[in-house]
C-alpha cells in the first residue's frame, strides 16, 4: 500500500504547485512577460495567511479571498504603472524591471519578517483521514480541495466571462482584439493582477504544508516555471496537468532515490520536455 500513500501524496502536492503555476502562466502567456515576482507574492500570501490566523484565527483556506482582492489591487497598479512601460521592449528589459522589484520585495520581507522559518500550526490541529493503510491530513486535504477550486475558477473566469475572453483574445491575436475594441493596456493590468492574486492565494494554502521564509520564494518561483514549461503557455489545464505531473515526480522520485533529489528530478524533467516537446502538454506551437 505504500504506492497509493505516495500517489495521494504526489496528487495533493500536484494540485499545490497547479495553483502555484496557474497564475505566473497566465502573465507569461498573455504579457509575455517572466514575472519573476511570483514566488515573493506566493510568500507574502503565506504570511498574510499567517498573521491573519494569529490575529484573528481566520483559517487559511479563508484568508486567501482577503488576499486574492488585496493582491489584484496591488498586481493591477504594478502593471499599469511599471510593467506597462516597457511592455512592448524586448523581454530582457520587463525581466530585468521584474528582477529588479522582486529584490526589493525580498530585501522588504528580510527586514519585516526576518530570515527565520515560520510554521503555520492550527490549534486545534484538524487530524489525519484514514482510508485504510493511506492516510492524509486533514489541512492538507483542504488545502488540495481550495487549490483545484481556485484553479476551476480562474478557468471558468478565462471561458466564461466577457474579461476572460477578452485576455484570450490578447493572447491569441493580439491585433484582432485591438480591432474589436478590446483596451490592451486594461487587459494587460487585469490579467497580471489575476495572476498576481492567484500567486498569493496559492501562497495562503501552501502556508499549511511548506515552512514560509523570505528566501522559499525561489524555490516556489522554480515550481511555478517547471509546472508551466510541463503543461504549456497560458493554458488552466496545462497548468493541472503539469502540476499533478510534477507533484507525481517529486513523491515518487523522493521515494526512490531521497528528498535531496527533488530539485534535480524537477529540472531534469523540464529539460526532457524542452527537448521532446517544448510547447509542453497542452501548448500549442505558435503562443510565446
């Protein structure tokens, strides 16, 4: 039975690091813009989570609706006043604005919160679920359900809603929108505040699994890129897909050869699938 405790494992993981990547393949794919903020944003949701529930003691699977609008705001005015400036440059430039303000977040995070890990513990702790043999804590488990929830909706929002066409207007012809009347730089805004709410929504559940510390943004950013490059630009269920795919690879690699491999299994299997199939699962050739 120790093969199902891994695959739940890799599946609650997997739909994590979906959520992660949701949001930072949205911007990448309809901005061409590597936000390379991402994982400082993931973090900041994980220690608004944290303050959140030790203030007040709002769960975190609760905490992530005050995040999702706090940080659309704040992902809407960064694009519109900074990003939108250099958005029709070469990449290089908005990667180096990207860099260049995600150090400043980093280094305001170091001064605020420390370098120290910090762990969100419920008290009462919610307990484990047993299927048999398979066991699965509770937290984790809610935290997996909000996560694929999260990740429903922002594809429901893209299909369903007259902004979410809209940015898959942009992102699919980008001179046939503005022809229709579709306002790029407002789409532009919206989509990178999307994706920036996603990141610290995401940021608020992953507080109940993963220590929260200034310096996992990396680690969260190098999930976020790998689940995008795996599932395919722009695309909601590239982006499951590639999460379950990593979260999979990750458990049952840890299994196999031992945790300190996680990160190279990560990247070897992103190399693999730049060589075999760079447009990942679900891309297709011609989205940049």
């Amino acid at each position: 039975m120790i093969f199902v405790q891994i695959l739940v494992n890799g599946l609650v993981l997997g739909s994590l690091y979906a959520c992660i990547a949701a949001g930072f393949s949205l911007v990448w794919g309809v901005l061409n813009v590597i936000n390379l903020m991402h994982g400082s944003f993931i973090v900041l949701g994980a220690y608004l989570a944290l303050g959140l529930y030790l203030s007040i003691g709002l769960a975190p699977w609760w905490s992530l609706a005050v995040a999702a609008v706090l940080f659309f705001g704040i992902g809407y005015l960064i694009q519109r006043f900074l990003i939108n400036r250099v958005i029709a440059a070469p990449v290089l430039l908005s990667l180096t604005l990207t860099f260049g303000l995600d150090l400043i977040i980093q280094n305001a995070m170091l001064y605020v919160f420390k370098a120290d890990y910090r762990s969100l513990k419920l008290d009462p702790a919610l307990g484990s679920l047993a299927f048999g043999s398979v066991v699965v804590p509770v937290d984790r488990l809610i935290a997996m359900i909000f996560a694929l929830l999260l990740t429903l909706a922002l594809y429901i929002v893209l299909r369903k809603s007259r902004v979410g066409r809209a940015i898959v207007a942009v992102r699919v012809d980008q001179g046939a929108a503005r022809l229709l009347g579709v306002n790029i730089p407002s789409i532009y805004a919206i989509a990178f505040g999307i994706g920036t709410a996603m990141a610290a929504s995401a940021g608020t559940l992953l507080a109940l699994t993963f220590p929260i510390a200034p310096v996992a943004s990396y680690a969260f950013l190098g999930k976020a890129f790998v689940v995008c490059v795996l599932g395919g630009l722009g695309s909601v269920p590239g982006a499951v897909l590639g999460g379950l795919l990593l979260g999979l690879v990750e458990t049952f690699g840890a299994y196999a050869l031992g945790p300190e491999f996680a990160v190279m299994l990560s990247f070897g299997l992103l190399i693999l699938f730049l060589v075999v199939r760079p447009q990942g699962i679900l891309g297709r050739w011609g989205f940049e």
